[in-house]
C-alpha cells in the first residue's frame, strides 16, 4: 500500500485537526499495545493508525471516547463536598493581623544586601593602570 497521509483520511474524517487527534488517540493506544487491525509493513505507530482510519477497521466512535478520556484533567467525584465557607471566613478574620514593622522585617531578612565598606588603599592608582 503506498503511504498514507491527512489527505487520503480526510473523505473518513473532514476535520483535519479532529483526524490528527484521532490518529495521535489511536497511535498512542497501539504504543501501549492495542491490537492492530491492519498490517504494520514496517510502518511507525502513526502511519499504522492513519491507515486503520482510511481502511474503516477502528470504531471512530470508541477512538473519541478514548481521546476524550485522555483529555479529561477533572475526574468527578459523586460524593458532595462539604462546604465551609463560613467557618473559613470566620477564621480568616479571626487572625490577628499586625502592623508590618519595616526595620524588624529588613533585619530578619537573610537576603538583604548591606552596602560594603569603601576600599581604601588605591588612592595612588592612576585610572587604566594596573596595580
């Protein structure tokens, strides 16, 4: 069979960034060891699923449903959260919030630069010339 590209899948698939989709869903599956349904010939993982799609031997329906589940980021839980906004805010204003000192959080601060002392000894170094 001669290569397989967008063009050739595309009568199966119009949209060209959903068949790219489906191609990477379908090729990621058969690098975790999918059945393939075609002969691989040599040909890499996204070649063999470009080739599954023109030759309408995987269920495109199953390939969205697997895309869509690689997607998902959020997993729903059934179970209802308990809501305790209330008792949040009450705490939250129940922390007693002091006036910053400045001088206290400079001193504390390990990452204050101090100005260093002035180098004296090279009053009689003329500029440009090395000592």
């Amino acid at each position: 069979m001669a290569r397989v590209t967008v063009e050739d899948c595309v009568t199966k698939i119009p949209n060209r960034f959903e068949l790219v989709m489906l191609a990477a869903q379908r090729a990621r599956d058969i690098s975790t060891g999918s059945h393939l349904t075609v002969d691989r010939d040599n040909d890499k993982n996204p070649v063999v699923a470009l080739r599954e799609i023109a030759d309408e031997t995987v269920s495109l329906e199953v390939l969205k449903n697997s895309l869509v589940q690689g997607l998902q980021k959020h997993v729903e839980n059934d179970q209802p959260e308990d809501d305790n906004l209330e008792g949040l805010a009450a705490a939250d204003m129940a922390l007693d919030v002091g006036e910053a000192n400045i001088d206290e959080e400079v001193a504390e601060d390990g990452l204050t630069v101090e100005e260093e002392p002035e180098m004296t000894g090279f009053e009689d170094i003329a500029p440009g010339e090395e000592a």
